[in-house]
C-alpha cells in the first residue's frame, strides 16, 4: 500500500512536520464488540450491536458462533451486528465442530469457556503464532473444574480440544499475571455452569480495567457479579438481550491519534470518548498529559492538545494499559527527555513479543534503547536514520504505532501494512484524514 487505496507490499509514510489538527472518529472497540459477541449470544432474546467493530478479530468470533449454531447477521455498511440469542441451547447439540480462531487471542479465549457449556466436541487451531500464545492458566483451571480440555500439542498452546460436558462451578483459582482475557473468559461463560462459580485470582491482575468492563457488560445484560478484592463470585443466571447496545469508540485505536498530537503538536479530539468509558485505554491521555499534553474531556469526547512546549519524557507503569506500549515508544525518542516503559512483561506474548520488537524497530532508526525483561528505556534521538523499512511482525499494534514515527522522518515504509485489519482495517484512511486536515 505505497498510498491508501493502492494494494502493495509496503506502505509509504507521508512525512508531515506541522501540527495537526482535526476531529477523528475512531471504530468501535475491538474489547467491547467481541464482549458484547459473546454475551449476546448466551443472552435470552435478540440484540442489536451499535458501531460494532469490523475486524479480523469480529469476523473470526462472528464466524465460530455461527459454525456452533449461533444466528449473528452483519452489516458493515451501517456497522450493527443483529445477534440472536440463544442462550447454551446451540451448544447442546452432540456434533463435533472445527474452528479456526487465526491470531485472535480474544476470540480464542473466550470461545474456550464459552464451549465448555456445551455437549459436542469442538476443536480450535490458528496460524503459526497463535501455537504460540499460552493458554495453560485457563485450560488448568477449566480442568480444576472438571472440564475435558486437551492441548493437543502439550504445549499450553492452541490446537485444542474440548470434550463438551458442561461447566461444573464451583471455587477455581487463576493466575492474574498473563492475561486478564482467561478471567474474563470464565466471568462470561459463569451464569450458565451448573452451579454458581468462585474465582480466586493469584497475584496481581493484568489489564485489570479488562475485567471490570467485562463486570459492567455483564450487568448490563441482566448478571451482576461480586468482587472482594481478589474473589469474583458469579451466581447462576440468564442473560436478558437488549434491544439495542451501543459500542464505544475503540480507546486503543484512539491512543495513536492522541500521540499524533504529542508528536506533532496542535489540538484533536476523539469523538465520543469519555472519561467513563468502559475501556482503561482512556487513561493514556493521563500519560500524554505527563508528557505536556493538555486534556480535556467532556460528555462528547477527549481533546488532546500540545502547543510550542517541548514533549518531556516520564517513567510510567504501564501494566494496566498494555496495549498502548507501541504507542507510546514509538513517539518517545522525540522527547527531551528518557522514557521508560515498566511492569508489562506479559506482552511478550501478545501477537508478537512486543518488547522485543519495539526495540528492534527503534533501533532500526537509530534510537539508543535499553531493554528490561519487563520494559524499555528509550533516550531521545535527534538524528533519525531515514529509510527505514518497519517489520510489522504481523501484528497491527506495530504497524499504527510506527506509522507515527515515520511521519516525522523522511522515507519511512511500512511493511504487510494491512495487518492492520486485525483490529482497524480503515486506519490508514483516518491517519492520512488527519494528516490533510492539518
């Protein structure tokens, strides 16, 4: 993709150095769609997703439901997905099921516990990386619970196998250091196992807003869950459709329009995102404005902000915000100061090891950079090294964070740009719209 529009190999970043200026409005969340995906079809009744995202990742989910006998219908054009929900009645059926999940941690996670509430025998594999993305805390815990799950390679990876009998309940304890998505996962999967379920979560919760967003959705669709620190406690109960269900603005997309303006100074806003949104990723507007941003939220949006004053370099913890770690160290050797990025080991098993290939990259343009097992620090750089082809690693995150790098430094290139679609497949489109808005 040389120019939006113009299928290629690669695509070249458009050099801007001016300030930009604009109002964006990003698709709705990856996290809430395939959420509200889930639980809308375990719900009793019918319900319509407003501003549902359109991704690799909603496609895979939309098509693993409809293969266990789910009704999902999509339309793109109006982006609202009609689910009608069915509760565990499709997963009854004794039939054996075959799924591809392709790189879709979300879609793989959730569907483990999902299925677990069924009778057939379902089998889950993706593409070489995904063989490569642990799920052994969950699947110990499903079968703490007596559930018959096998990894089939014996590496806590996918494929796997699950013998469907039902979910017992019970008291199950979970590491929380991984992934927030294996205590999700159980949460949403919980009112339907034969008795209420207790979740004791081990250590400290990764990405814990994850969780509490999938608490609220749950309770928006009629179960309410109780939390005592580090207990989850779900009674038995049905799901209730709403009629309608409107998805928030996706506040990781939203996270490289914001650096944009950190970068290059100028003012955007980000068209419904609000400070009660649903997702923790809003909270990188609090980094940013450590950096010298200003921000402003109200009931219609975010405004970020940044006028003549250098951006300033910070030390933050990022354990919570995990995905917005590109972000942030791709605009960080325009500081003036070091950035350090601590406490997120575990996106080193995301779609790609993360730290290690934002340190790849930066270096690549000649950015001095430390790397820690759990983070990085990145000093400022002031003479970039132009030309350089960005390996995306087949992970979206990558892609979109780079991009904001290389508008600031002559003759940048993307490569498999259109991994994007994993999660924003019209991100290029809404960068270079900001970019002639300026």
């Amino acid at each position: 993709m040389d120019r939006v529009g113009t299928i290629s190999a690669t695509y070249r970043v458009p050099y801007h150095d001016k300030p930009v200026y604009g109002v964006v409005s990003v698709p709705g969340s990856k996290s809430i769609t395939n959420r509200a995906l889930a639980i809308a079809a375990l719900a009793k009744g019918a319900t319509r997703l407003n501003n549902a995202l359109f991704s690799d990742d909603s496609r895979i989910l939309m098509a693993a439901l409809r293969t266990v006998g789910y009704t999902v219908n999509a339309d793109e054009a109006s982006a609202t997905i009609d689910v009608f929900g069915a509760q565990t009645e499709p997963l009854q059926q004794r039939a054996e099921y075959d799924l591809f999940v392709g790189n879709s941690g979300t879609s793989t996670r959730f569907l483990t516990a999902l299925l677990a509430l069924g009778k057939g025998v379902y089998r889950m594999d993706g593409v070489a990386r995904m063989r490569e993305r642990p799920l052994g805390d969950l699947l110990n815990s499903l079968r703490a619970m007596g559930v018959d799950v096998r990894d089939l390679l014996g590496t806590g990876c996918p494929p796997i196998e699950i013998r469907g009998a039902g979910l017992p309940g019970g008291t199950v304890s979970i590491r929380g250091d991984e992934s927030s998505q294996f205590v999700s996962a159980l949460l949403m999967a919980a009112p339907y196992a034969q008795s209420p379920l207790r979740i004791e979560i081990l250590g400290e919760l990764v990405s814990e807003p994850y969780v509490e967003m999938t608490r609220s959705m749950m309770a928006a669709f009629g179960v309410h869950t109780v939390r005592r620190e580090r207990i989850l406690e779900i009674p038995k109960g049905v799901y209730q459709a709403n009629t309608t269900y409107d998805i928030e603005p996706d506040a990781s997309g939203a996270s490289y329009f914001m650096a944009a303006v950190a970068l290059c100074g100028g003012e955007v806003t980000i068209r419904g995102l609000t400070r009660e949104s649903l997702q923790g990723d809003v909270a990188f507007a609090d980094v940013l404005e450590q950096m010298g941003c200003t921000v402003t939220f109200s009931s219609h949006g975010v405004t970020i902000a940044r006028g003549d004053e250098p951006l300033r370099g910070v030390d933050v913890d990022l354990f919570h915000l995990s995905d917005t770690v590109p972000t942030l160290a791709a605009i960080a050797p325009f500081a003036s100061s070091a950035v350090t990025i601590r406490n997120v080991a575990n996106i080193r098993v995301k779609e790609t090891d993360r730290i290690a290939a934002c340190v790849a990259e930066l270096r690549a343009f000649g950015v001095e950079v430390e790397e820690f097992a759990d983070g990085m620090r990145i000093s400022p750089c002031r003479n970039l090294r132009e030309g350089v082809s960005v390996r995306t690693y087949d992970d979206h995150r990558m892609a979109m964070a780079f991009s904001l790098l290389g508008m600031r430094v002559h003759d940048t290139q993307i490569l498999d740009p259109m991994c994007v679609s994993k999660t924003f497949p019209t991100y290029y489109e809404h960068f270079e719209k900001l970019l002639d808005l300026s």
